[in-house]
C-alpha cells in the first residue's frame, strides 16, 4: 500500500516548487538533518563527531556508526523544530544512501526508510556526492546546467562536466589518491590533529611556499590528477630532516604542499575549460572551504572570463541541506525514488 501512494505522491511532486523536503546525511563522521524547500534551506542541523574521531587520528568507522544513531533522533527533531514545521507538513523524505561508510550510512538509510514509511511520503535516494555538487545550487540559484564542476573531497579529485541535472561526465579523475586524503595525511606528517584539511591551512597562512614539491602530471596533456607524488614528497622531506637532525619550518611546508596541491587543481580546470568552452565552474567537496583554492580560483575566472561559484563553508562539507537540493532536482527529472527495500552502498559511482 505504501509503495503505491508514494509513488502517486512522487509523480505529483514533480510539477510543484513549493514543497519541503527532509533531508539526512549520515555517510562519514557527520550526522545532518536539513529542511529544504527547492534551493532553499529552512534549516540545517550538523551533529559532528569530529570531536570523538580526534583521539584516533580518523573517522573510526564502528564508533562513527554507534553516534549516528544516538544522534540521529535528536538531529532530525531539532531540524524540523528550527524550520518551524511538523512531520505532516513533509513531502518527501531524502537520504544519501552512498558512497561512504557502510554502517553509518546504514543509520541514516534506515531512519529514512522509518520516517517515510511512517509519514506515508516517497523515499528519494541521493549519491553523496552528486549531493556536494548539489550544494552549489543553493549557493547560486539561478546556477543550471551544463557547467564544470572541479570535485575536491576526501574520496575524490576530478573535473566534471555537469551536463544535466541527473546527467555527469567524469573528464578528469584522480589515478591515486584524493586531495582531501592527501592533505589530511600530510597533516598527520606534520603532527597536526584530524580533519588535516583545515589544520594545513591555517598553518599555511604563517609559512612562504619556499619548497619545490612536486605537482603531479604537472605541464601533461591530461585532466586527470596524482597526488600520490606530492604526499610521498613531503613525507620524505620530513624524514631526511629528521635523519639530520634538522628544524623543519612546518609553516613553510603546509604552505609549499597547499601550494602544489592547489596548483594542480586549477591548472587541470584551466585545460577543462578551454577544452569544454563551458563559461561557469563550480567547487564541490570538503576542499573547496580552503579559501587559497577558492582564491586561486578567481583567478582562474577573472583571466578566462567565467563565473566562480563556490558554497558557503558550512554547505562544502558533509550536511544534508545538499542531499536535500540534489533530491529536489531529481524529483523534477521523475528520478531518485527508492523503494523501502532501499539498501546503503559503500561505493556509488560518480556518473
Ligand atoms: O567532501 P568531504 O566531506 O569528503 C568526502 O565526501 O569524501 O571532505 C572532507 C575532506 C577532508 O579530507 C578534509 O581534510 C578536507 O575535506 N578539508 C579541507 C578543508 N576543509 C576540509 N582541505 C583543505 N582545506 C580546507 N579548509
Ligand atoms: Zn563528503
């Protein structure tokens, strides 16, 4: 029975614009509950487990999961509280459902499911990070395909056309590791604590990038990224120190390091651009807060002539007012409705 009038109800959703959506985040160390209503967010609520994961040095995946769902209850309550509305005045219930954690994203997953169910309204499912993407159209509203998307999270580092709104082509990807992955395991080299992202850059603002490190598939006619490279660099470079006997300026290497890593990214956008003609570029992922890639950016809109959009810090990383537009949009394009059978994936593909 439910299954059909949550279909019926999807069907007639996806002529309308003024309708909430509960969204729920749960795939790493966040749990996030928002109220949107198309690109915009009544409300946004982050429970972070940063604070618990710190001591390890990383998300620990059994501990991420048991404070999903001591959070999860009060996260969702607190959102809808903050947006002013009740249960019944939701209209769909939206989930990421992967890539992630598999434990915790089953926590989110099966809230979801519970709460649909329950308030007899369809179950969209959102690919987390089809949903970082996502958070630039909240940030820009009148942002509509096809743009570039320079994708720079913990999982991934690519270059994607966004063609439409359920419709990525991947350009350019990571043949190793991932920027954020990068930066926080020279942070952990650098005995900075977890997430190592915004550590760097802090530190960062104090140094002068004085040292040469290595920027992968640098001056080469691809999209595609290595930062194995450049990590394995800075770490040898702080090992020969050492084996000196040598002061290290930690400054100067999280800047030379940020320096590099960034170059990287804006250079592969300068080829993807030129390569595309596409004339607006958005950031997406945990990376796009760092306000030098954000700057450096700019630069690259200023000097070919195309719009910069990046979200806000809260929406760059992890949190459900996202999940909540990327289901918005699906919804629209008759996409995205999962059945209550909806079960989580530890790895979704991007396209
Ligand atoms: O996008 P995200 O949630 O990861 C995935 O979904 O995969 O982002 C987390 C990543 C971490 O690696 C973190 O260190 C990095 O984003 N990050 C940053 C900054 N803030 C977060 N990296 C560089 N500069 C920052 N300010
Ligand atoms: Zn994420």
């Amino acid at each position: 029975m439910y299954e059909e009038i949550a279909a019926k109800k999807f069907k007639g959703l996806q002529s309308k614009d003024d309708y909430l959506i509960l969204a729920i985040e749960s795939s790493c160390d966040e749990t996030s509950a928002a109220v949107t209503r198309g690109r915009d967010v009544l409300s946004l609520v982050i429970a972070s487990q940063i604070e618990i994961h710190k001591r390890f040095g990383g998300v620990v995946p059994e501990i991420a999961s048991r404070n999903h769902v001591s959070a999860i209850r009060n996260t969702v309550d607190e959102a809808l509280k903050q947006a002013n509305v009740s249960p019944s005045d939701i209209s769909a219930v939206a989930v990421t459902y992967g890539a992630g954690l598999l434990g915790a994203l089953l926590v989110g997953v099966s809230y979801a499911k519970a709460l649909a169910y329950a308030m007899n309204v369809p179950l969209i499912k959102v690919n987390h990070v089809r949903g970082h993407i996502s958070a630039n159209y909240i940030a820009d509203k009148s942002l509509e395909p096809p743009y570039l998307c320079l994708l720079a999270s913990g999982g991934h580092t690519a270059i994607v056309e966004v063609v439409g709104y359920d419709d990525v082509k991947v350009i350019g990807t990571t043949q190793d590791d991932a920027v954020g992955e990068a930066f926080d395991k020279v942070a952990r080299v650098l005995g900075l604590p977890y997430p190592g992202g915004p550590e760097i850059e802090k530190l960062a603002k104090d140094g002068k990038p004085t040292i040469d490190f290595p920027k992968g598939f640098h001056n080469k006619n691809t999209l595609d990224f290595s930062y194995s490279g450049l990590k394995t660099s800075v770490i040898n470079y702080m090992h020969t120190a050492a084996q000196k006997g040598e002061e290290v300026n930690k400054a100067d290497v999280a800047c030379s390091f940020q320096k590099s890593a960034v170059g990287v990214m804006t250079e592969n956008v300068e080829k993807a651009l030129l390569k595309t003609g596409l004339k607006t570029v958005v950031i997406a992922g945990g990376v796009a807060s760092n306000k030098h890639l954000r700057e450096e950016m700019e630069k690259v809109g200023k000097k070919h002539g195309v719009n910069v959009i990046y979200p806000p810090l809260k929406l760059c990383t992890d949190n459900a007012a996202m999940i909540g537009a990327c289901a918005y949009n699906l919804i629209k394009e008759g996409k995205g409705r999962a059945s209550l059978d909806l079960d989580a994936s530890a790895s979704v593909s991007l396209e």
